[in-house]
C-alpha cells in the first residue's frame, strides 16, 4: 500500500537505518544536573505557594471568629 507522499514523489527520504547519536542509550553529561535542579525548583515552588497560603489563611480565620 503506497501512502499519499509517496505517490505525489515522495519527499526524497531513503528508508533504512538512522543514524545513531553519540549519546545513544546514555544520558547527556548535564542531563542530572539539570534535572535535579529543575525538580528543586518545583518543590520550592510549592513549598512557596503552601506557605502563602498559610500565610493568608491564619490571619483570615482569626477575623472569622
């Protein structure tokens, strides 16, 4: 079965192996690092916006009582 590219020309592409990256089936050399540090971000994030949230709430239910 022909797809619709390939009976229009095709787009000049030759199937058969990719070629393979340097860093196949390891991780980049800064990739934990990076990682780390964006998972750090996330949970002070969110440790931030806990905290404001408290930070707001206690003064707000003191006003309700």
């Amino acid at each position: 079965m022909t797809s619709v590219i390939q009976k229009a020309g095709g787009l000049g592409t030759v199937p058969g192996p990719q070629p393979r990256s340097q860093f196949h089936g390891r991780r980049r050399p800064g990739e934990l690092i990076i990682k780390t540090v964006l998972r750090l971000a996330a949970i002070l994030t969110i440790v931030t916006t806990a905290g404001i949230l408290v930070a707001l709430l206690i003064p707000s239910l003191s006003l309700f009582r």
